[in-house]
C-alpha cells in the first residue's frame, strides 16, 4: 500500500496545496500582464502573501516559476521584481510568437472539425460585442475585452496537434499581452481597426486558406507591436 493510499487526508492538503499553487500563479501572471504590478515594481513577501491570502512557500514558488517564464527577475539578496519592458524585446517577442502562431494555425486547419469552427464563431461574436462599441466604452470593459481577444486566438488556433507547439505559444502571447496595454492610452485606441482584423482573420480560418489566415495574423500581430513600441 502507498503512503498516498493509506493516508487520504494527506492526500488531499497535497491536491488541495498544489490548487492553491496553481490558482496564486494564474492570479499573479494576470496581474503582472495587466500591468497591475508595473514593469520593474519590486515585490514584497509582506504585501503579496495578504494580497492573494497564500503562505511564503507557496509564494516563492510561484514567482519562481513566473520567473523562468520570464514575467519577474530575481536579484541575490533584493527579492524577486516584475521583468522590465523594452522596444527590443518586444520586437524578439513578435517574432517569436508570430512564427508559434502561423505553426498553430496552420495545424488547427488541417485538423479542425465542426465544433472547432462552431466555437472560433461563438468567441468572435462575444468578442465583437466588445470591439463594436464606442472607445469609451470599450475602455469601460477593457478587462472584459482582454479576456475575450485571449479566447478568439486561442479558439483559432485550438485544433493544432502539437502540446508544446500551444505551450510555447500560449507563453509568447501572454508575453505580447504586457505590452499590449499601451496601445489602450491612445486616444484613437485601436478597436475599430481591430474589429475588421479579427473578422478577417476568422473568415480566412474557416474557408480553410491557411496562407491567408497566416498572413492576416502576422499583419494583425506585427501592426499592434509596432504601435506599442511608439507608445512604450
């Protein structure tokens, strides 16, 4: 008999820790994407164990993790500080993501079936409810729209076969969504550009022209960098 076995109480503080790890993470990598925690804000032990209600431990884990994703820097005998932002590496950054995200597509194309196209119209529609709306409106439900345009891509892309292909992706697109809060000072704001983007960028998915759903993406990602860096 295992000691996992013969101990369920045990067992379950393990299941219920390693929850309480998972959801301290999500939390935090959203607050430092959303630029809740500013680029290069130290992080203290004391404020952040009441902030998300987590013991030290369980703490330092996460921003360990967060700091190999390359979302905080540690310094021997300062602590642990949100990573800075710079026009480089955004531009590495871009790079990156967009040469993931034409993989993806191209894969999920290849191997999407009805549900998969069924759900990217759902999420567009939810999204384009948002987009839709005037800029002051949009700005009122800001959060609301960073979840949605997390969920579009993510629908587009959802039938690629390859894990690792998504993982790395996934990364690379959270990283993208730090600097992309910029472009929401300006007063123009990007919404309505962006709301042809996307439907173009859907219809292109579903008529199964992996070339132009590609191009439409790298277009869509490379123009929202190149504003955020004059903006950065």
């Amino acid at each position: 008999m295992t000691l996992e076995s013969s101990n369920p109480i045990g067992s379950r503080t393990s299941k219920a820790g390693a929850n309480g790890q998972r959801d301290v993470l999500t939390r935090l990598r959203t607050d430092i994407v959303s630029s809740v925690f500013e680029p290069e804000t130290r992080l203290k032990f004391a404020d952040m164990t009441k902030r998300y209600d987590v013991g030290i431990g369980t703490l330092r884990e996460a921003l360990s993790q967060l700091a190999s994703e390359g979302f905080v820097t540690v310094e021997a005998g300062k602590g642990f500080k949100v990573a800075p932002v710079s026009a480089s590496e955004l531009i590495e950054i871009t790079d990156h993501f967009i040469a993931f995200e034409k993989r993806a597509v191209r894969e999920a194309i290849a191997y999407g079936g009805e549900d998969w196209e069924t759900n990217i119209v759902a999420v567009h529609h939810r999204l384009s409810l948002i987009e839709g709306l005037p800029w002051e409106r949009r700005m009122e439900r800001h959060s609301e729209w960073v979840e949605r345009h997390r969920e579009f891509h993510e629908a587009i892309v959802s039938a690629c076969q390859g894990k690792w292909l998504f993982r790395l992706r996934s990364i690379m697109f959270d990283q993208l969504d730090r600097y992309r809060f910029v472009t929401k000072r300006a007063p123009d704001g990007l919404g309505g550009r962006k709301f042809e983007e996307h439907r173009d960028i859907m219809t292109a998915t579903l008529d199964r022209d992996a070339d132009l759903a590609s191009n439409l993406i790298e277009q869509h990602i490379r123009d929202t960098s190149e504003q955020a860096i004059k903006l950065l």
